[in-house]
C-alpha cells in the first residue's frame, strides 16, 4: 500500500486544530527555510518548540536537544532533517503518543511515513507547513 496525504481540506482542518508545533532540526541560521518557515508559523499564532542539540534558544522559544526531552505535550512534529532521521524520529512519536507529524518538502520516506499511520499519527509528507497554512488555510472562504 502506498503513503497518500490528506486531502487540503484536512490539512487545513489539522493546521486549524493546532497550537503547539515541535519542529525537529530548526535552525537559528535566519537563512535556512527551517527558521523561515518556523517563523511564519510563529507569526501566524502556532508556539515553535525548537527541537535541535547544542542550541539554547531559537526564535525567542527554548531549544531541547530531542523530543524525548520535551517537558509538555506537542500537538504536532514538523521535521527538518533528512530521510535516514525520520524512522527514529517516527518511533519518539509513536513512544510520546504524539498524534501528528509533519515531513516538509523533499523529507520522503513511505516506510516510516506508513508505520507512523499505523501507530494512529495523522501523517503529511514532502509538503511545506508554511505554503500549505497560506494557500489552503489564509483563502477567502
């Protein structure tokens, strides 16, 4: 069986539904599109949880080293690292009973992404957070 996304219907309806994102590998790099694209989230409303080792602080947010040290629930994983990451990354989810996880655009892995459905995670893969929250969320309805 093959990974399918949400329709945009309901990635707007999980994006609307949330308020806490854990987004693994953000950069405090204002150049990388991790910062940029956690920045727009910030300035739409969403608390950043920056999850990366060896930085204190991103975005006026206090930065952990992994989810497992997270001291509070998040509603979603949005993840910025590269494909051989997301099969550890999709176990924390599952251990932490985190119900969604996002891959941004060119973090594809179909095995991982599967394992994460089955566990219950409501999965999108090789889509932009920040693109799909202005064009599917920010329309005149």
């Amino acid at each position: 069986m093959n990974f399918s996304n949400p329709s945009p219907d309901e990635i707007c309806r999980l994006l609307r539904g949330i308020h806490t994102i854990a987004v693994v590998g953000l950069s405090p790099n204002p150049e990388r599109p991790s910062f940029q694209v956690a920045r727009a989230m910030q300035g739409y409303g969403y608390r950043i949880v920056p999850v990366r080792p060896h930085v204190q602080e991103v975005l006026g947010e206090q930065a952990y080293p992994d989810l497992e040290s997270l001291p509070f629930k998040v509603d979603m994983v949005d993840v910025f690292r590269s494909t051989e990451h997301v099969p550890a990354i999709v176990e924390s989810c599952i251990a932490l009973g985190i119900p969604r996880l996002w891959l941004q655009d060119g973090v594809i892995h179909e095995e991982a992404a599967r394992r994460a459905q089955a566990a219950g995670i409501t999965v999108v893969m090789n889509r932009c957070m920040g693109r799909d929250y202005t064009q599917l969320c920010r329309r005149i309805s």
